[in-house]
C-alpha cells in the first residue's frame, strides 16, 4: 500500500505576460488557487473627468500560493503564466513569513507606498526594524535611505523580486530589531 505524500503550498513568484495579472488572477481563483497581485491607486482621466482606479502597482507580477505540481497542471493551461527565474536558473520562491508581511504591507493601499526593483536599493546597508502603530502596525523591514527622498524609509522587499517602501515612519513607531 502507497502512502501518497501531500505537497506543501508555495509562494511563486510569476509574471502573466502583456499585462494580463488580473486575468490571470482570476483564471486561478477559478481554479481555488491563492494569489496576490500588490495594487495601488492611480488617476484616470476618463471623459474629461478625473477618476481614482484601483490597477497592479507592478505590471506582469503575481504571486501565486500552489503545490508545485498543482501549479505546474494549471500552467500548462495558462501559457501566458511564467515562473519568475534567479540567475542561476532557480525559481523564486518566497518564503510564507516574507510573503504574509509584504501581502500586508501592499494591501494597505497607502498612497505613500512606493515599489522598486531589487536593483533600485542595497538592503543589506539597512537596520532591521519593527513599525508600532499606522496601518503596518507589527511589520518588520528594514530602514534604508531611498534615492529623492530625504527621510529614511522603511522598506519590505521580497529578495529578487521587488521591494515596497512605507510611507515616512515616524521615528516613534520604530523599534531596532537585534540582528
């Protein structure tokens, strides 16, 4: 008698081709499978009126929480669904901790928020932090100095993705975390 092992679910990191995250989205919440697409707020000028719209902050990014083999099934139905790869050829996966943070963060919709490419900042230079108080109450990042900015921020960053940077912090709603 075989024992059949179960899968556990992982964070991927993916892009959905020609600006198709939401399609893709749904075509997984169809399915019952976990994703997030972080989003911002965005000004449209739609008949001469202004119009606030809730759109992805980053265009192709989607953060899928599957089995592996499960993923792989729904993949083959959706081409335009791609695995985000490390140079070395890896797949990015994100751990469930880094995701549950960067998923809180995101979903506060602060218009403060700022996302970058891995590339933008050097995180290592940073003092790892804990945020009390606002809307990222209880989460952690790390305090960088963000280029055309004059104040610190504090940033979360999903490592070789992307990374998103808080509103100013005020200082009394920082606490140093020991490394």
């Amino acid at each position: 008698m075989e024992s059949e092992q179960k899968e556990e679910k992982i964070w991927f990191a993916m892009r959905a081709t020609y600006r198709r995250e939401m399609i893709a989205k749904r075509a997984l919440e169809d399915r019952g499978i976990e994703s997030f697409v972080p989003m911002r707020y965005e000004l449209k000028i739609q008949g001469g009126r202004r119009k606030r719209q809730l759109v992805p902050a980053i265009h192709n990014l989607i953060f899928v929480h599957a089995e592996p083999t499960q993923l792989q099934t729904v993949k083959a139905r959706l081409p335009y669904l791609q695995y985000m790869i490390r140079k070395g050829g890896e797949k990015i996966l994100v751990p469930d901790e880094q995701m549950i943070r960067f998923m809180a963060v995101s979903s506060t919709l602060d218009e403060g928020l700022t996302y970058y490419n891995p590339e933008e900042l050097h995180l290592e230079k940073g003092q790892r932090v804990k945020i009390h108080g606002g809307p990222c109450d209880e989460q952690e990042g790390v305090l960088v100095k963000v280029p055309g900015f004059r104040n610190r921020r504090v940033v979360v960053a999903i490592e070789g993705v992307m990374a998103v940077a808080l509103a100013t912090v005020k200082p009394e709603q920082i606490e140093l975390i020991e490394s």
